[in-house]
C-alpha cells in the first residue's frame, strides 16, 4: 500500500516569543483537522517535536487543501511541509503518527531537506518527493509558481482562500456571489480582490500538481483500499 507522509516544520520556532501559546494554538489545530478529514487519514496529525508534527495519509485529491488548511489556520506563524509518498516498513499507528518508519516518511523528509535548500528566497514552504524523480520535479516547479504567487498576497487577500476553505472549497469554479456574501463584500470589490489575487491560478495549478501527485501513486500499481 502506497501512502502520503506529511511532515510540518514550524519556521523559525526559537524566534517565536510565546511558543508554549503557540503550540497549544498548534495542537487545537491538528485535533480539528484530525476531525474534518478523518476518512483521509490512515495516521492523525500529531506533534513529535516542539516544532514538528507529521501524519499518514491514504492516497486523496485534498492533499493540498489539508496542508492549506493547516498553513492558513496556524498564522501569523509559517510552516514549511515535506510530503512523500512510498510504503510503510512498520506497523502504522492509527491513533497517532509516532513509531512507524517507511519510505513514505522518508521522502516526506527529504522534502523538507529540499525546502531548506531551494526555498526561492524565502517564498516556498512547500515541497514533494517520490521515487518517480520526474513527476516529482514537475509537480515541486508547480507548487513553486503556487508558492510565489501566495507569498505575494495581502492579508485582505489571504481571507479569500481562507474563505474557500472555511466552505470546504478548493477548486477555481465557485460562486462569486456566495462568496462576496460570506465575506461581507460587494461584487465589484470581491472580484477586484479576486483578481488581484491570482487566486484562481493558484487553484487551478494545486489542481495540476496534485494530479500528477496522484497518478504518479497510481502507476506504482500498489493503491488498494484502506
């Protein structure tokens, strides 16, 4: 069985001036996640460090939109995320993500490893490796180009996406007029934001990436059923 390891490393951790506050505003997080997207999950989110926190994921298109979710949840801190995919050589806890070793975690950080050497100053936080070297260069340059034009948003901005997410929306089609509503805008304002954003590029390129993510999975010809 083929999984996605996911590890989150909170970015400059030391600097943070109340990080007993901080992970516990972590912890708060990773328990909802844990709940919204249980069916994902073959291992929940847990916390291993301080500053580090991993899970088990079966094979799903919400990759991204968990790690989005996490990544816009957990602000004004930044996180950077490796994520692999391989098998498990332990057994998987499924109570939480401690103790099970494979190449799955791995890659997930060698990930992590590849952000701290080409992070494109500062704008990329987020990266893949698989044993498909191709398809995992593909998919990092898209999620580089994602990266920039997140890196680039206003706080005004970042509420668009975050927005999205707190509707379980994470594709470019969605109804401008329900959104505008939910965040108190006019449509002529929304869609000014909107298209400032880059948001529906944005979007469109997670779609990508995680395509090639998933058919990359699916061409090891292991992905079975939990």
């Amino acid at each position: 069985m083929i999984y996605i390891a996911i590890i989150g490393d909170i970015i400059s951790s030391r600097e943070i001036k109340d990080r007993h506050e901080s992970q516990k505003q972590l912890q708060k997080l990773l328990n909802q996640i844990n709940s919204q997207y249980k069916t994902v999950l073959k291992s929940p989110f847990t916390i291993t460090t301080g500053d580090e926190f991993q899970a088990l994921l079966f094979p799903d298109s919400r990759v991204f939109q968990i790690i989005d979710d996490i990544a816009i949840g957990f602000q004004p801190y930044q996180i950077r995320f490796g994520i692999g995919a391989g098998g498990m050589l332990t057994a998987v806890n499924p109570k939480q993500s401690i103790g099970s070793d494979g190449p799955a975690y791995w890659h997930a950080r060698a990930a992590i490893d590849y952000i701290h050497d080409n992070d494109d100053y500062g704008s990329s936080h987020l990266a893949v490796m698989l044993d498909d070297k191709e398809a995992a260069q593909q998919i990092n340059a898209v999620l580089a180009a994602c990266e920039f034009i997140k890196s680039k948003w206003t706080a005004t901005q970042t509420e668009l996406l975050s927005g999205l997410l707190g509707k379980g929306i994470y594709e470019e089609k969605f109804s401008h007029k329900e959104m505008a509503q939910a965040l108190h805008l006019s449509p002529s304002s929304f869609n000014k934001r909107l298209k400032s954003s880059g948001l529906k590029i944005y979007l469109r390129n997670k779609k990508a990436a995680t395509n090639i993510l998933l058919n990359a999975i699916e061409t090891k010809g292991e992905v079975t059923d939990g």
